[in-house]
C-alpha cells in the first residue's frame, strides 16, 4: 500500500504504527517478518486466482474422484477443448493439478500442491479476526459496565 492510501496504521512505520493504531487493532497486531514473503505471496495469488473459478473448483472435486483426460473434462463440463485447456492451464501453474500427455491424450491429476501455504495463511487470518472480534467484545463490555454505573448514579 502506498503512502496516503488506506488507514494510516497500515502505511506508517512501525514506530509510530502502535500510537496512530485503534486500540483493538493495537491489541490484536503480531509482526512477523518472513523472507519469503514475495515467494509465498504469488504462489498463495496463484492459488486462490485458480480456485476463484467455479469451473475450475468443479475440475478440482472431479479430479479428487479420478484422473480424467482434457477431453473428457470438457465434455463434463460442456465446454470447448480450448476453453478446458486454458482452465487446467490455470489450476497447472498454481501446482493444483499435473498433466501428462501420452500419445494424443493429455490426461490430468491433482497435482503435488496440496493447499497447506493456503489453509495456513486462511487460519492465520481467522485467529487475527477472532482477536480482533475478542478485543471488540471486551470493549463493548467495558462500555457495558461504563453505562450501567453512570445509570446507577444518574437514577440517584
């Protein structure tokens, strides 16, 4: 994110990040520094790119029941060969599927990827938003308990 776009905790840095933050942000925020980091990012791209396609997450499930052949998954999916080809093309760059070509037929198979760099960075995000949503809670109940003393004395 560049400078002066988006909330300014995400574009400072980390010194001044913690002071500028809003408090559920600043309680729930972990700084990890990876290397791979650019590596991990267009592998990670290229992963959810070819499962943002119905078509090509149907490919997936029919290749978790049995190798199919280009031809055939067309077919299934009453697609053009060329249409299908540019699919498994997809889902063969991010590592999801492997194609073999004997003779004429090129017939595919999941491929060696198996989602894990995925379901990782999914479970990352979802224990940031749970603190987060942990953090909110507590401020609500602050705010909670806030306005049922400030009733209390009001009443008096």
């Amino acid at each position: 994110m560049r400078r002066g776009h988006g909330p300014p905790w995400r574009s400072t840095p980390l010194a001044t990040c913690a002071r500028s933050a809003p408090l559920a942000f600043r309680q729930a925020t972990r700084y990890t520094l990876n290397h791979m980091v650019q590596h991990s990012d267009a592998r990670l791209d290229a992963s959810f790119a070819a499962l943002s396609d119905a078509t090509r997450r149907g490919v997936l499930v029919q290749l978790g029941r049995a190798d199919a052949s280009i031809t055939e998954l067309a077919e299934k999916f009453h697609m053009t060969l060329t249409g299908m080809k540019k699919h498994v093309g997809v889902l063969e760059q991010a590592g999801l599927v492997a194609t073999e070509k004997v003779g004429r037929v090129r017939t595919c198979r999941l491929g060696p990827h198996r989602l894990e760099d995925e379901m990782a960075w999914l479970e990352g995000h979802r224990q940031l938003w749970a603190e987060r949503f942990e953090a909110l809670d507590q401020v609500i109940e602050q705010l909670k308990r806030k306005e049922q003393i400030h009733g209390r004395k009001n009443r008096k």
